[in-house]
C-alpha cells in the first residue's frame, strides 16, 4: 500500500516521526518508509489497550486526523466516549485532543450546540455518549472512535448500535482506545480475526508524564494485580480471594430503563461518607438500589464522588433520593455519628433516614452479599466499572484500601436483601 500523502504541519506534530510502535495503527508508516508493508491485514477494528496515561487518547486521534487529511471525499466520523463530557474534554479539548494536534491551518472547528466537529476540507464528526445508545440511531459513518469502551454504562446496546451506523466507504473502520477489563464484548473484539490488537504500559509514556503522577500510580497498583490492567493494559481475569468475579458480575447485566425503578417493590439510597472533607477527600459512596416483590435486588445506579464537603455529599444523596423516588437513605454513621444524619437534615428535613453502624470487619459484612450474586438474586442495571473493579478487587486482606462504592453497594443490599440476617454485623440505630 502506497504511503498517503499527509501534511503534519511541521515537527512538531509529526506524528509519523513520534508514535511509539505501540500506538502505531495497522498499516502505520513510519517516518523513515515511503511505504507500508506489502503484507498489512486486512481490518475493521483497532483495539489500543493501554495503561492510564499511556497515550491511547493522542494514538486515536492521530488516527482519526489520518482518516481526514489522506484525502478523498469528505468523511464522517463518530466519536462515542463514556459520557457527552468526556468526549468534548478528552477526545475533542483535551491536551491530546483532535483540536489540538496536526496542521493548525487544517484542525476542526467544535460546535458545541450540535456537538459536531467540522473539518475545512468539509469532514464532520459527532459525539455520541454511551449512557444514550440510542442517540446513534439514523446516523451512518465512515469510521468510528470509541474511548473507554470498558468504562461504557451500556456497552452492548451502544455497541451494537455504532455497528449498525458503520456503513459508509469500501471498509469502514474504528478504532477502541480503552483500559481493559475482562468484559464480555472486549472479549469477543479480541477474538475476531479482523480485530488487530496493540498494548501499551504507563511506563512507556513517561516521558509525557509528571514524575508525582508515576509515583502516585505505581504506589497505588504497582505489584498488584489490578496493577496488571491500569498499568500495563493487560486483561486480568480474577484476583485471587476476591468475593467477586468478573463473570460473576457479567452475569448479573439486565437492560437498564430511565423508569426501571418505578417496577420496583422499594429503592434505597445508601450512603458510605468519607473520613476527610475537601478537595483531597476520599469517595462518597453512593448506591442506588431497589429489590422487586420476587426477591431480586437490583443496582440502579452509582452516584459515587470524590473530593466533597459533608454538604456537597449530603446533596448528592437527597437528589438521588428524589430521582429514584426512593423510600430511604441508608448511611453509615460509624465516622461522624449524628452529625451525619444532621447533615442530611439539613438539605432535606423530611427525607427518611435509617443510620447504620458497622461492628464486624468489611468482610464479615461483604460475604453475605457475595452470596446473593452466587446465588443469581442480584442484577446490575448496566455497567457499573469504577463499583466493579472494587468489587472484583476486594479480598479483605490486612491494608487493603477501603472501597467506599463497595461498602455503600454493601449497606443498599443488606437493606433491601437481608434485613434480621444483618444483625450479627450491622446495627441499626
């Protein structure tokens, strides 16, 4: 195949003399070739597994500049990332984003009203969100861009509906920047003859990195095997002792609905608040879940965050609890006693509390919860990653991080699930 003719808009942006072999697309010429290898396989899927900050954003969206500048008619893109905001401030304004790389005199313009992309050669690319699969529905494009697949609230349904749109030119085509984790659909990309796969570690991309983030990282993974998959971008099955397992979870997915709650016999919110407020604080955890009149329990949402003030937190909770028309709010009280329970007040005086206080280890109060999964009474309406890789993460062993999505997701269904069972290791006040 002969070289394409492509403007890199000087050193700077070239892209042909920087990638690393890892973030080289199949049919990638290198600086020093006038062509590519006689032998390139024929392709419909690139899949760039990566660990964090390992440059899948800047691999993508030189391939997807290479689909636009190597001529020919006009192109349409699709650009599906984990949410419309995550496509606008990673794939599109980021630091290594399509307005930000090759010829300036040929980069897009971004009108956010129509979230399009608008080339001057007279290209366009949208932005599609995962949490709205059917948003691309009666579009069709020529190549496709999907970042965090893994990280997808509705992999399958989104998935599926890109397919369909993929129906422009000779072979159009996409590229799937994404860290892994052993899902179903990742799976099945892997396995398909037409799918090339490449992997590249953090550690590649150092030099792109601030040597606090290396440190930061390596501390918090390095030498674990969930390390394996947010460093080195490797699909890690199951970590040894942990209560849950991937294909555990993978087989708990149900269709998710905006009305699902509304089926069902009684919802929660459960609240696990944070030791620290601030900035710097840890995770709130904050689970949605409801159980219908058969028994089955269902996980409706994740409204976990980070960095919030008691009454940031304490917001969250109240506006779940009138999303989901929830019959309570469920909080742990063992880090701040009825003051926690007071700042909920706060926000809404009339919003049903139920404190709760742990006794027994994380452990002790996971396992029966564990149990439930085993036995096929819980669902997950969706794909829920951060709660997941947590879940699936979680042995119990002395020094183990506290996993504040977890312990919430644990007081939800001990709640809705267990009720006099919880005795022994929980204690309602």
């Amino acid at each position: 195949m002969a070289r394409e003719a492509v403007n890199d808009g000087g050193a700077e942006h070239a892209w042909r003399l920087h990638a690393r072999l890892d973030q080289q697309w199949p049919g990638f010429v290198p600086w020093w070739a006038d062509e590519a290898p006689s032998d390139t396989p024929d392709w419909t899927t690139w899949l760039l597994l990566g660990g964090r900050g390992a440059g899948k954003t800047r691999a993508g969206a030189e391939w997807i500049r290479f689909i636009i500048d190597r001529g020919g008619r006009q192109k349409r893109i699709a650009l599906v990332a984990e949410a419309y905001a995550d496509a606008r401030e990673v794939m599109i304004d980021g630091p290594s984003g399509l307005l930000h790389i090759g010829d300036p005199a040929r980069r897009p313009t971004y009108e956010a009203s129509r979230r399009r992309l608008s080339w001057p050669d007279g290209s366009v690319g949208y932005c599609f969100s995962a949490e709205d699969p059917d948003g691309l529905r009666g579009y069709q494009f020529d190549a496709a861009w999907a970042d965090e697949l893994c990280k997808w609230r509705y992999p399958e349904e989104t998935w599926s509906n890109l397919q369909l749109a993929l129906r422009l030119g000779d072979r159009p085509r996409q590229v799937v920047t994404t860290t892994p984790r052993p899902m179903r659909l990742l799976k099945r990309l892997m396995a398909r003859s037409s799918t090339v796969v490449n992997r590249a570690s953090t550690y590649a991309n150092r030099e792109n990195l601030a040597p606090a983030f290396l440190e930061e990282i390596a501390a918090a993974y390095e030498g674990t095997a969930l390390g394996r998959q947010e460093l080195y971008g490797e699909l890690v099955e199951d970590v040894a002792g942990a209560l849950w397992t991937w294909d555990m979870l993978e087989r708990t997915r149900i269709a998710a609905s905006p009305h699902l709650h509304r089926a069902l016999a009684r919802v929660v919110v459960a609240v696990d608040p944070p030791a620290s407020a601030g900035p710097d604080a840890d995770e709130c955890g904050i689970i949605i879940a409801g159980v219908r009149n058969s028994g089955e329990a269902i996980v409706l949402a994740d409204w976990s965050a980070g960095g919030l003030s008691p009454r940031q937190w304490a917001q969250r909770a109240v506006a779940a609890f009138h999303e989901f028309d929830a019959d309570r709010i469920v909080v742990e009280v063992n880090q701040g006693g009825d003051m926690v329970k007071a700042v909920i007040r706060q926000v809404d005086p009339a919003a049903p509390i139920r404190a709760v206080r742990a006794t027994r280890g994380k452990t002790v109060r996971a396992e029966p919860i564990a149990a439930l999964y085993e036995q096929g009474r819980v669902r997950h309406a969706g794909s829920f990653s951060k709660l997941e890789d947590q879940m699936t993460a979680f042995t119990g062993a002395s020094g183990e991080a506290s996993p504040d999505r977890l312990d919430a997701l644990v007081w939800a269904l001990t709640d809705l699930c267990l009720g006099a069972q919880a005795a022994p290791s929980i204690r309602r006040l």
